[in-house]
C-alpha cells in the first residue's frame, strides 16, 4: 500500500526566504507541531515569528509515493539549499498548478478586484497558483482591454 508523503519548505514571512525542509504525511498536523514549537531545529525561527505575531508559511515542493522517495529527495534538497541557500534551480522549482490554463471570466473579475484593493502580483499568483509572470501579463493584457475612464 502506498502512502502520500509532502517534500516540504518552511518560509520566513519577513524576508520570503526558507529556513527548513522536511517531509511529511500530513501538513496541517506538521505545522502545527512546528508552530508548538515541537521542532529542535525549527524552534527559535518560529519563537521569533509568533512573537511577532507572524506564522511561518509552509510550501510544498513534491508529493511521493512513499518515504523513502521523500526522504531522499529531501537530503537532496537540503544539500542544495547548503551550496545554493535561497534560490531553487528553476527545474526544481514547484510548478504552479493552473499554469498554462486558460483565464475564466470569474477570474479575471477576481483578478481585477484584487488589483485594486492592492494586493501584491506575489500575493495574487499564490492564490490563483499561477506564475508571477501570468498575473502580470493577464493585467498587462487586462488593462489594454478596459476603456479609459471618462
């Protein structure tokens, strides 16, 4: 029987930059156990962050099949992150899931509203999981298409 286990990182939210992999078979379970400050290695980060009243971000990177896949893609990520600390090769890097799909007018209507209450591309790419560079051509291309307040 196979199981689903999550290649995961842990991002600091005040700078976006990562300070822990790992992996695990359940995530909400995972964070809380970091966010109770359960995790030696994780611990400080995650004081400083909640006495901030900030929460760690928690991204996926892989799913697998079974442990032991996971567990050495995660040694393989951790010895990357040590000779690159920041920034994934772009083979590795998660791919966002609706990339490539075509925009429904739902949400372009989201997209624009968005837009103008100001959220970040940043923002609005994490939560329609598309790229930075989707979101800003579909409000490139958006703001070509809107007639010219008058």
């Amino acid at each position: 029987m196979s199981e689903e286990v999550h290649v995961y990182e842990l991002i600091d939210p005040r700078d976006g930059k990562r300070f822990y992999i790992g992996i695990t078979d359940n995530e909400k379970r995972r964070l809380n156990e970091h966010e109770g400050r359960q995790c030696p290695s994780t611990r400080e980060t995650v004081d400083e962050l909640l006495t901030l009243g900030l929460r760690p971000k928690m991204v996926r990177l892989a799913t697998c099949v079974s442990r032991a896949i996971a567990e050495e893609i995660e040694i393989a990520l951790q010895d990357l992150n040590r000779k690159r600390p920041q920034r994934w090769p772009k083979r590795l890097r998660p791919t966002p899931l609706r990339q490539g799909a075509a925009w429904s007018k739902a949400e372009d209507i989201k997209l624009r509203n968005d837009r103008d209450s100001g959220k970040t591309v940043r923002e609005m790419a994490a939560s329609f999981n598309r790229s930075r560079g989707s979101i800003t051509s579909r409000l490139l291309k958006m703001s070509r298409a809107e007639p010219p307040n008058a």
